[in-house]
C-alpha cells in the first residue's frame, strides 16, 4: 500500500536525488523503531504533479548482513529525458 510522504517543488536533478536520499533515510529509520512492522524493503516514487509522468524510483532493501534498510541498486530518474526548465514535483 502506497502513501503521499510530501509534496515538493524540485528544481534541478541534484534537489531529485538529495530530496529522495533524505526521504529513503527518514523512512527507512522510520521502519526500523522496535515497534514498527518488519519489512523487507520499500519504494519511493517521484510523479510530476502536473502530468503524473513518473520522474524517479529509490528502493530500500533489508540488508540479509545487518539487517538495516539500506539503498538498493534500484535507482532510477528521468532527469536524462527531462528539460533542465522543466520544473519536477515528487
């Protein structure tokens, strides 16, 4: 089950990737309280706001070593394919 965690104007693709690593951090601290339910990994999702057109993908996996949530591979933005004035909202 997904949620909204914010609303952000970002204006560059240097803001996507801070905003989402701050975010995967926030969440994934979140996750681990002792009274939080245990799960293998999530995803964060960046859409713009005025077209929903997906802008970036973060996920966090359950490391089997620590078992800390830790940034996977799995990251992806469009900011190859997006114009530099074109503002993102994830």
């Amino acid at each position: 089950m997904g949620g909204t965690l914010t609303d952000e104007l970002i204006q560059c693709c240097a803001e996507l990737k801070a905003v989402f690593r701050a975010h995967g951090r926030l969440i994934a601290r979140l996750l681990s309280a002792p009274t939080a339910p245990q799960h293998d990994g999530f995803r964060i999702i960046g859409r713009r706001e005025d077209s929903g057109a997906l802008v970036a993908v973060f996920e966090w996996v359950r490391s089997r070593e620590t078992g800390d949530l830790v940034p996977s591979q799995l990251t992806w933005t469009a900011c190859a394919y997006v114009h530099p004035d074109q503002q993102l909202v994830a």
